[in-house]
C-alpha cells in the first residue's frame, strides 16, 4: 500500500503544478479584482436599492397613520431642501481610491506571480504559452461560473430583514426623541 502512494506521488509533476498554481492566482486574482468593481458593484447597487424599496415601504406603511400634517409638511420640506451632493462626492471619491487602489495592488500581485510561473517554467523547462492557454480556459470556465451565480441567486435575495431594519428605525427614532425633549 505505502509502495502504491510512494509511486503515485512520484508521478505527481510539482514543477507543473507550481507554475500552474503561480499563473492561475495572478491570473485569477486579477481578473476577480476587475470584475467586482466593474461588474458585481453594479449588480450589487441594483440589488440594494430593491432592498431599500422594499424595507422603506414597508415602514412607510407602518408609521403612515401616526404622521400628522405638520410632520409631512416638515418632511417635504425637508427632502425638498436636502442637498447631499457633498456627501455623495466624497463617497465616489472615496470608493474611486480603494477601486484604484485595489486594482493597482492586484495587477502589481498579478504581476508577480506571472513573472515567477514564467522564471519557473524557464527553469523547468516548461511551455509557459500552454500554461497561459490552460489557465485562461479556467478563468473563461470561472468567469461564466461567477457571471451565472449573480444572475441567478443574489438578485432574488433580500438581504436585510424588514420587520428587523422597520424595529431598529423606530428604536432610533423613539430614542432620539426622547433627547430632544
């Protein structure tokens, strides 16, 4: 029995599977790095707002028949007057730093790992185009995998509890009133 494992591991290509481990995290890394802020951001903002829609109308609902006049006036007025530009700016520009960030740190990680699964494959006397070509029919094969699961089980997922969000929001807002009084 141990001959047989002994054997086995023999046969095992560590050069191979070293190079191909080094090109596939590069490869990979880069790659999930890009599709997440261009492509899961975008599909993730979609589903929050759904989210939110769906929470706040049923909070709405909930405190519709305590708003008096005065306080749907005062809320008008004030959804009317708010001007969150400013907070607004500095969240794009702060999510624009960590993007460029994040993508610089990935590619120069990227960068790396590609450089030492070529050394390797120099060293041991691989064909480091075949490598390429292999990994990237896994990154194909790992970009239809990720693109199918956004599509099919997150949209449909509501990610926050409402009854929970609705009682916390009525917490908060209770609280706060008692400290203005």
């Amino acid at each position: 029995m141990n001959e047989n494992i002994y054997t086995l591991l023999e046969t095992v290509n560590y050069k191979r599977i070293l190079v191909n481990i080094s090109v596939g995290v590069g490869m990979m890394s880069f790659f999930l790095t890009v599709f997440y802020y261009y492509y899961v951001l975008e599909i993730e903002h979609v589903m929050l707002v759904d989210n939110i829609n769906v929470m706040t109308f049923n909070l709405i609902d909930s405190v519709k028949p305590f708003i008096t006049p005065y306080i749907k006036d005062f809320i008008e007025k004030k959804l009317i007057n708010s001007d969150m530009k400013d907070q607004d700016d500095n969240v794009r520009k702060s999510n624009a730093s960590i993007k460029n960030e994040s993508i610089t740190n990935m590619t120069f990680i990227s960068v790396i790992c590609l450089t030492i699964g070529y050394i390797l494959s120099r060293q041991f006397n691989i064909n480091f185009y075949t490598v390429i070509r292999n990994n990237f029919i896994i990154l194909i094969l790992l970009a239809f995998t990720e693109y199918s699961f956004l599509h099919i089980l997150p949209s449909k997922i509501i990610t926050g509890d409402p009854n929970f969000i609705k009682y916390k929001i009525l917490v908060n807002l209770k609280n706060k009133m008692k400290f203005q009084k």
